[in-house]
C-alpha cells in the first residue's frame, strides 16, 4: 500500500477486532460474560466493570481509530494499526498473567493482533513523517 493509499483488508481486521472487543466490554458491564467466581476474583479489585472498561481503552478504540485511518487512507495508519496491534497482542499476554486460565480467544487474539501489527509494519517505511503530505518528500521546497 503506498502512503495515502486505503487499506481496506487492514481496515477490516482491525474494525472487526474494534466491534468484538466493544461487545466483550459490554458483555463484562452488563454481567453477560461471567467468568465465575474464581477467575473474576484474580481481576484488579474482581471487577469485571474494571476489565470491561480496560478492554474498551486498550483494545476496541485503538482498533477503531487504526481501522478508520486506514480505512481512509490516513498516512498515519501504518503506525496506528503498528500500535493496536501490539496492543491487542500485550493485552492477551497481561489477560493470561492475571486469570491464569485458556481459552481458545487468546491465541486467535494474539494473532489477530500479530497480524494487524505486521500490516502496519508493512507499510510503515511508505508513510510519510509527521507533517508531510503523501504528495510531497520530506526535503521538497516550496515554490
């Protein structure tokens, strides 16, 4: 993809990371997904409201903002979808460490996350620097 470009396969991925993780937030709000006294006790505080609302910071609006920038061609998108990636990715990795339990979400997570990561990185060395247009390289004067 080059800068400025639209990445509607990255946009789509990470939109649809974007909506699963929104709904597992609200699953966890609305006490929809319970994972049982047990695991729910290994949680910061045991509150599954907590991890909802971290699930919705640290996963579904990076994915969101990262799906829309590429969706638009935005030349930020590379590092966007780069970001919410590893998020997505770190967040599976500190999921695991606090309930200490498997599920078959984590590994497709993960490398959902991967995946989205590697598309940013793909096009990261195309995208113009900050305040750069795509139409314009970094040392081009003005006339």
């Amino acid at each position: 993809m080059a800068a400025g470009q639209r990445d509607r396969g990255a946009a789509t991925l990470a939109a649809v990371m974007a909506v699963g993780a929104a709904a597992g937030a609200l699953g966890l709000w609305g006490g929809i997904i319970d994972f049982g006294d047990e695991i729910t006790a290994r949680l910061p505080w045991g509150s599954t409201v907590l991890a909802g609302t971290a699930l919705l910071v640290v996963v579904a609006v990076p994915m969101a903002v990262a799906a829309s920038a590429a969706w638009r061609g935005d030349p930020r998108a590379p590092r966007l979808l780069l970001v919410a990636g590893l998020l997505l990715v770190g967040w599976i990795v500190v999921e695991v460490a606090f309930i200490r339990s498997f599920s078959w979400l984590q590994p497709v997570c993960a490398t959902w996350g991967a995946l989205v990561a590697v598309l940013g990185l793909r096009d990261r060395g195309r995208a113009p620097g900050p305040g750069v247009s795509p139409g314009r390289s970094p040392g081009a004067r003005r006339t």
